[in-house]
C-alpha cells in the first residue's frame, strides 16, 4: 500500500495503556537516524502508522511525545508555563542564559512584557520605509533574465533589515555584524537540533568551540553598540529596538543588563533572520509553480488590493512549514493532555507542520491554494508559523509585515518567470526548512505602465 493510501487507525483505538501514547518499536538509534536524515519525512510516516499523538526517544529531547492533532497543540500553547515549561536544551545555550528561549515562568513573562513595545503599534509601522528601502537596495544586484538562487539574497536582506531596525547598527559595526552574524545564525540553527558531547564543547576546533569563538566576537560588536546607545544625547528619538532596550525597565525600576540585551537581540535576530528569508525564497518558489496565482496576484496588487497578498503569505507558511516543530516540556508528576497521560520530564513536541498537512484540517492539504484564506476563513483553520500562547514568537508582526513589503516589493519591480519544473525539496538547515535549491528564479524588470 503506498503512503498516500495507508489508513491511519483512529486515535480512539490507540492508547489502551491507560492514556499512556503509543510509543514507536524501533531502536532509538534508528528513529535518530531517520529524523537526522530527512525529519520531515520520518515524522509522517510515523504519523501514519500510529495516528496523530505518538511517543519515541529522539535526539537531544529524549523521551518524548509527539502531537499532530491541531486541537491538543493548540491545548499545549495555552497550557501554563508551570505544568509545561520551557526545555532546557541547545537552543538557550546557542542564544545566550538570558535569552527568552532560556526563561520560564515569571521572568520570561517580565522580559516579554519589556520588549513586547517596539514590535507593535506606531513603532512597528515605522519599520516599512526602511524594509522597503533595504529590499530595492539588494534587488540592485540581481541579475535580469538570468536563473539564480534567491535565498543567499533574501538572506542578506533581512539581515540587513533587522541589523537596522533591531540594532540601529550602521558604518563599520553593520559591515562587521553582517559578516559575524550569518556564520553563527548557520551554526547555532545545526548545533541546536544535535546532542551535546561533553568533552567536544571545551575543545576549540569542534564545532561548539567555533560557536563559541563566533559569540564572542559578536558579543564584543554588540557591546560597543550598547555602550554607544547608552552614551547617546538623542536616544530618546531613535526607533531601533537597542535604543528601546537600553532605556526599557523593569517593574522595580531596574534596567536590562548589557548582556541581557546582547542575548535578546541574538534572539530576536535568529528568530527572524533566517525563517523570515527561508519563507520568501519558498514564496518565490511556490509561485513560479503557480502561474495563475502569480498573475492574479500582480494584477490584484497593481489595483492596490493585498487580500489575495495577506493568503498568499499565509499558505505559503502552511504548505512550506520552515519551522515545522516546536517544544515544551512536563513540569508535574502527570500531565493530560486530551485523552493522553504524560509523565514528568518527557518533552511534548508541537508538530505543526504535521497539522498544516491534515486533510482533517485543511482540504486537499498538498494542492498550493491562498484562496483557502480569502474571505475570513483564516480565522477558523490558520496555520501556525509563529507557534501560540506565551512563547508565541515576539516578533509574529514585525515578520508578517516584512514579508508583506518584501513580496510586494519584489513584484512591483520584477516579472518573475514561471517554469513547469517540480518543486523544489526541502532542504534541512538545523531548525530551518528551506527549498533545496535555495528558490531558482528567473526576474526581468518590470516596464513601467505609461
């Protein structure tokens, strides 16, 4: 039987050990090869064999719990952080002990509150021109009918975007930071999702000795431009998000600590970085294989109308998950979620990237169509890229309108060439999906209408 047809048992006759998941038979080092290999994959088809809420001992997490059923991740992320917190793995120690990866409870909650500000409201939508204007500066160098992988591009522009929204950073600390900053984002996204040995991490030609290496140097960048914000006479008038930082406090008055906001702004710079860029080059991608949505969506932004825009970018992010997985872990003795008993320490894993492709969810889940989400249906079967509740990612808007300027952008300038080429793979970068061949695109510039 192939894998499209494979029935799936329902969930109801799963589970007879007590609401105990049912867990996958196969050596741990087998499913650890499968996911290193190709997690994606792995993840359906043990979807497929053993419904939507399963349990297998993963690398780095251990023993975990698997969910692909929409209303139970949905479940997960309103559940409070004290019977489900935050793991205690790579990703805290990529970005720094101060990180809201690496908070939980009060304090993440404090921290959040604190920097909540410069992503919504009048300052968000302050960041359009500059978004805009770092867009036409890199379609500058691309070439005219002439195929060419659009992520390496997409990745300089949103660097660029955040390095100057974010860290206000300009002259000699921007060059500095766009050359330290890709190699660690690289780095940090592979060692994230690989266990930690021990002896390797303190040795300096492994892997996580040049992570470290990397930090410091970025650390040492990001601290000058902290202690010039701080020295700054017209800090008050400057919209990045260090100047908001350095003059944010906390409830008692106090103030973020330097390294508290190095650690933040490697957040939000990771965070948005490189799953903001993965998601255009598969826009690109997706819609070269789409002529007809191409076209209406040209004609359509040309009469000043984004609706079909504002679905575009929603499907996209469903069909082409870039971050397909997100995590928690049970901090009580047993936790219950739906009809399913966990216990203390197993790590529950949100997989929405399963949940994007439930034809349950979401009807004929592998046919490209934004025309799902014309029309308010958006409300009731969202996908969800940014994942939810308290650790639903902070900078959710400033992403969305970042796409929205960038794809607008890009096709007000451009005629972007279909092909009837297959779709591209997906490509594994660490936490990131991406187009395996970084999103081939032919552009010629658009004539403009007389």
């Amino acid at each position: 039987m192939s894998p499209s047809t494979t029935t799936r048992a329902p969930d109801s006759e799963r589970g007879s050990l007590g609401g105990v998941p049912p867990r996958i038979r196969i050596p741990a080092a087998v499913v650890a090869a499968m996911i290193v290999l190709d997690r994606r994959r792995a993840m359906r088809s043990m979807r497929r064999r053993h419904g939507s809420v399963f349990a297998a001992d993963l690398p780095v997490f251990g023993s975990s719990v698997i969910v692909a059923d929409r209303e139970l991740v949905r479940e997960m992320f309103t559940t409070p952080p004290h019977l489900l917190g935050q793991i205690d793995q790579n990703l805290g120690r990529v970005l720094g002990p101060n990180s809201m990866f690496a908070l939980d409870g009060d304090p993440h909650r404090d921290r959040r509150k604190l920097l909540a500000p410069p992503f919504h409201g009048r300052r968000l939508a302050s960041y359009a021109a500059l978004m805009e204007t770092e867009a036409l500066r890199e379609f500058d160098t691309w070439p005219s009918a002439k195929e060419f992988a659009v992520q390496p591009s997409m990745m300089r522009l949103t660097l660029s975007i955040i390095l100057r929204a974010v860290f206000g950073a300009d002259g000699q600390e921007f060059e500095r930071l766009r050359v330290i900053v890709p190699a660690l984002v690289e780095l940090g996204s592979r060692l994230q999702v690989v266990p930690v040995p021990r002896l390797a991490v303190l040795g300096d030609h492994s892997p996580w000795g040049a992570l470290a290496r990397r930090r410091r140097e970025y650390d040492a960048v990001v601290g000058r431009l902290i202690a010039a914000a701080q020295d700054d006479p017209q800090l008050s008038d400057r919209n990045d998000v260090l100047a908001m930082m350095v003059q944010s406090r906390y409830d008692d008055g106090s103030a973020m600590t330097p390294a508290e906001i190095s650690d933040e702004l490697l957040t939000v710079l990771s965070a948005g970085h490189e799953t903001t860029a993965t998601t255009l080059a598969w826009a690109v991608e997706r819609l070269r294989r789409h002529p007809e949505v191409l076209f209406r969506l040209n004609a359509e932004l040309d009469a000043g109308d984004e609706t079909l825009l504002d679905a575009t970018i929603l499907e996209v992010q469903r069909s082409r998950s870039v971050i397909d997985l997100t995590v928690r872990q049970v901090m009580v003795d047993e936790f219950t979620l739906g009809p399913w008993t966990v216990r203390k320490g197993q790590t529950l894993i949100a997989a929405m990237g399963l949940v994007h492709d439930d034809p349950d969810v979401f009807d004929q889940p592998h046919r490209f169509d934004p025309d799902r989400f014309v029309g308010g249906r958006a409300d009731t079967t969202s996908p969800m890229p940014f994942g939810g509740g308290t650790r639903r990612c902070i900078g959710a808007a400033f992403a969305t309108m970042e796409l929205k300027v960038v794809l607008r952008t890009l096709l007000r300038e451009f005629d972007v060439q279909p092909t009837t080429q297959r779709g591209e793979r997906w490509h594994s970068r660490g936490v990131a999906l991406a187009p395996g061949r970084g999103g081939r695109v032919v552009v010629s510039r658009r004539t403009p209408a007389m």
